[in-house]
C-alpha cells in the first residue's frame, strides 16, 4: 500500500514528466479528435443522419457545425432534432461556425440571438465567427470597429454561458499600415470575451509562424483547425500526416496555445471519397499527434 508521502512524490514526478513532455500530457487528456462538418459539405446536407453515423464510426468524437440558418436551420432539422442525432451517435457539437455578417456590418443582433440560441440547445461551448465580408475589412479603423462589435458579441455569450471565437482565414495577415488585421483583433478584442480559432492551414499558408502567434499571445488559441497543406500545390489541403504542416512541433505546444479542442478540416482538396480522406486524417493524428 502506497504511503501518502510516496503517493505525492509519485505524483509531482508525473506532473513534471508531463510538463516537460507536452505531448505525454497532452495524451494523458484523452483529447478528441473532432470534425469541422464543412468537411462533407456535399454529403451532409443530403443525408445528416447516415453521415453523422459515418463520422462517430471514423473514430471522431467532437463536431463543428456550419450552415445554421434562421429559416433552415440545420439543413431542414431543428436545433433539437439535429442533438438528437448527434447524441444517438455519441457526439459532441463543442462550437459551431455561424454566419454573423449582418451583425458585423450594422450590428442587428437577430442572427446572433438565434445562433445563441441553437448553440445553447447543442449544449456547445463555442459560438465562432467564420469569415469576414470582404467589404467591412478594409483599413484599421474597420478592423477596430469589428473587434468592438466582438465584445459585444463576446458579452452576450458569455452572459447565456458560453464563449465567442474568430476563426482566421489568410486575409487577415494582410498589411493594414504597419500592421496587420490579426494583430488588431488580438490588440482589441478582450480576452475575457473572445477567444480565437485559429486555422493553422492558414497561418502556414499566409507565411507566419503559429508557435511565435503561440508566444506572443499565449493561452488565447483555444481551438484549431487542423488541416494539411499539399507538398506539391500549397493551395490545396492535404490528408494530415501527409503534407509539408510539421504539426508534431505544434501539437507539442498545445499547452501554450491554451487549445481545448480541434477540428480536422477539408477544405480545398476534394477527393473521391472525402469521407475516406477525413478518417485516414484522424487516425493519423490518433496514431501519431495525441
């Protein structure tokens, strides 16, 4: 039987072994591999239920939504409905991207209100930002007047329980003067409220480093997007393990980036059987990144 006094050496010696190995304790978390659904954007819609069985059986156990719409909802299916089916299949929406540019234009609020509420009913974590009209982002001053309008949506989830996230693609690491759209969100946005999704695909693609993104704002990059970047055209994505990404080195500072969840995502290499090309992703990062 264990004395206390060894049980606590025991026990500071883990911690210090997963401190100095991130990648041990990353596993010791038991992390799951989660889907961004834009992934089987084709399949999906035509086939929620069959597709969502597909993904539990792939090894998957988190999801990502898109698509949510006040008149559709959830291609046809209600917020309720649609939870029905991702708990018959042992699945988790944690965050769901949700289309928010009427409000990041003139700040109606009835798009946002409804995505609070439909990630309220999905018992999510996350309602995320995905993309900004190109028309709203054009100097500074737009990006400031953006991160204002992210408080404030930041605020009215954290007041129903939940947290806002922005989600990058590659235009944000444009140059706005001497600095760019990123570096305004991060500056502006208060981390109280906003946490950041960051597109690891793009941040390699736009030509920046995610570890010194890591360093510099750390604990801030709560989910990723975890897609490959083809060896031979850099504009498609690739099956993860497969491409020019080192993502062992960034999985290894998970711990730094704050990340709680990812999402595998396929977003420009469309193969024959995409369903096929997301499973070969996640064993990947099962066998070799957690």
């Amino acid at each position: 039987m264990l004395s206390r006094r060894s049980f606590l050496i025991n026990s500071s010696m883990a911690a210090a072994a997963a401190f100095l190995i991130p990648s041990l304790a990353f596993a010791a978390g038991k992390r799951k591999v989660g889907l961004q659904l834009y992934s089987l954007r084709d399949e999906l819609p035509k086939d929620v239920k069959g597709t969502l069985e597909k993904i539990a059986k792939a090894g998957f156990g988190e999801v990502e939504t898109y698509g949510f719409s006040i008149k559709d909802q959830f291609w046809g299916l209600t917020p309720v409905q649609f939870k029905k089916i991702l708990d018959d299949n042992g699945l988790k929406a944690v965050s769901g991207h949700y289309g928010l540019g009427t409000y990041l234009a003139d700040g109606n609020t009835d798009e946002l209100k409804a995505a609070i509420a439909a990630a309220k009913v999905l018992k999510s974590e996350y309602v995320t930002i995905p993309w900004l009209d190109e028309r709203i982002r054009k100097t500074p001053e737009d990006y400031k007047k953006i991160a204002g309008r992210i408080n404030t949506a930041g605020k009215m989830c954290k007041d129903a329980g939940l947290r806002l996230a922005y989600h990058n693609h590659n235009f944000e690491f444009e140059k706005q003067g001497d600095t760019t759209g990123y570096e305004i969100l991060l500056k502006n946005t208060d981390k109280n409220l906003v946490d950041f999704e960051l597109d690891l695909y793009w941040v390699v693609r736009s030509g920046n480093d995610p570890i010194k993104l890591f360093k510099e704002n750390p604990g801030r990059f709560t989910m990723w997007h975890v897609k490959d970047m083809d060896k031979t055209n850099p504009a498609l994505n690739a099956e993860v393990g497969t491409g020019s990404i080192d993502f062992k080195t960034i999985f290894a500072d998970a711990k730094l980036s704050g990340m709680k969840h990812f999402f595998v995502e396929h977003e420009t290499n469309y193969k024959p059987n995409p369903m096929g090309s997301v499973a070969a992703s996640c064993a990947y990062i099962k066998a070799n990144l957690i």
